[in-house]
C-alpha cells in the first residue's frame, strides 16, 4: 500500500533563508508527483508537477526534485518570504489508475 | 484559476440528516474527485466520476453517494450524516485520470460539521 510521508510536520524559519521540504513515498511505481501549497481555509493549488520519467522542475523561486528509486521528492524554496507561509503538500499518482495519495503537509512558517 | 464552485462553503448539520454538497466547473474536464481532509490523514479519495453517470469509488467511500449528471456538476451525498463525516470537503477535476500527466485542480473547499 503507497504511503506517503512528509517531515517536518512545521517548519519556521527566517526571512531570506533557503529551505528544502521533504516528501517521502513506499512505492516507486508512481506515475507523477505533485506538489500542491495551501493557504488557511483555502483549496489546494498545484506548484508544480514531475512525471516519474523527470528528475526534477523549477518554477520561480522554487525548484522539485524527484527520486523514484529512493522513494523520495524535495521541494526547494530559494530565498523564502512571509507570502510563502502555508501548509506545502506532496502528493503522488499511481501509475494507471485514478488514485492520487496524499502526504499529511508540510506547515511553513517565514518570519519577517 | 481553474473554474471550480463549491456549494455550500460552510454547514452544520445534525446527526442523523441527509447532506448533499455540490461541485461545480466550467473547464469542461471529464474527470472529477471528492476527497476529504482530516488533520494528520491530508486528503483522501471519496469518489471519483470519469463521466457523466460514470463514477467509482476511492478508499473512503462508506456513507457516501455520489451522481454525476451533467459534465459540469458533480453532487456529493452523505445519506445519513454522523459526526465522523465532519471534515474539509474538496472537489477536484483534471483533463485525464489524476494516474497519468496531468494536474488536478481543487475547489475552495466545503466545512461540514455534524453536531
């Protein structure tokens, strides 16, 4: 059964900082790898998406890595600040079905 | 953002009573989910429909009905609401199934308390 593991549950860290969010997974048969950044009381939207044949994409400030044989995803955020404060989730879509597994988020914190 | 409603955004219910939450989208995408959110579980599949009158279920599918009768809409039904049920409720829809390339897009949301 896929698992999906996001560590650390909260992260605060200041202003400017580099950080790297970690996301976790048991099975290696994944078709992609989303992650997603919610704001309080709001949906879900898609930061960025790798298929399982790429080893990483950049948007911005922000750069996902992609491990598949290690089971594992990375999502840097370069220079952090306080509009990057949210819960950051990753989550990953079995290969051939419609079944997407979701890891608990990542709470992120930048202090001004 | 992509066109998706959710109606209502907040409700408290008793237990007990029939509770129907609507999805709404003007993408025009075949593929649509419910997932629930919990603290410490993140989301998790309900239903999905991958046409109209064309729905299956996902792993937390007891105590839940869905329909799917337009492209456009796709109503979630708890037929008798318990206090397990309150939750975060989401709908999602994507161009193709969420197991291949493309992205999922997800609605603001509907709180559902059940007293």
């Amino acid at each position: 059964k896929q698992e999906v593991t996001q560590i650390p549950a909260a992260l605060s860290v200041p202003e400017g900082e580099n950080l790297v969010l970690n996301c976790s997974f048991t099975d290696s048969a994944i078709y992609n790898l989303q992650w997603f950044r919610q704001d309080p009381g709001k949906g879900l939207t898609s930061l960025l998406l790798i298929q399982s044949s790429q080893r990483e994409q950049t948007s911005g400030r922000l750069n996902a890595s992609l491990d598949k044989s290690s089971g594992r995803s990375t999502l840097y955020i370069a220079a952090s600040q306080p509009g990057d404060s949210a819960t950051y989730l990753c989550a990953v879509s079995v290969t051939g079905g419609f079944k997407t597994i979701f890891g608990a988020g990542t709470r992120l914190f930048v202090k001004a | 953002d992509a066109g998706i409603t959710q109606s209502p955004r907040h409700k408290v219910t008793e237990t007990g009573t029939p509770v129907t939450l609507r999805c709404h989208q003007t993408e025009n995408h075949r593929y649509m989910y419910w997932y629930r959110q919990d603290p410490g579980h993140g989301l998790r599949l309900i239903h999905y429909s991958y046409g109209v009158k064309d729905t299956d279920k996902g792993e937390v599918s007891d105590g839940y009905s869905v329909s799917r009768s337009k492209t456009e809409d796709f109503l979630l039904t708890l037929e008798s609401a318990t206090s397990s049920q309150t939750s975060v409720y989401f709908c999602a829809i994507s161009e193709a199934p969420s197991g291949t390339g493309y992205e999922q897009y997800f609605g603001p949301g509907t709180r559902l308390t059940v007293t």
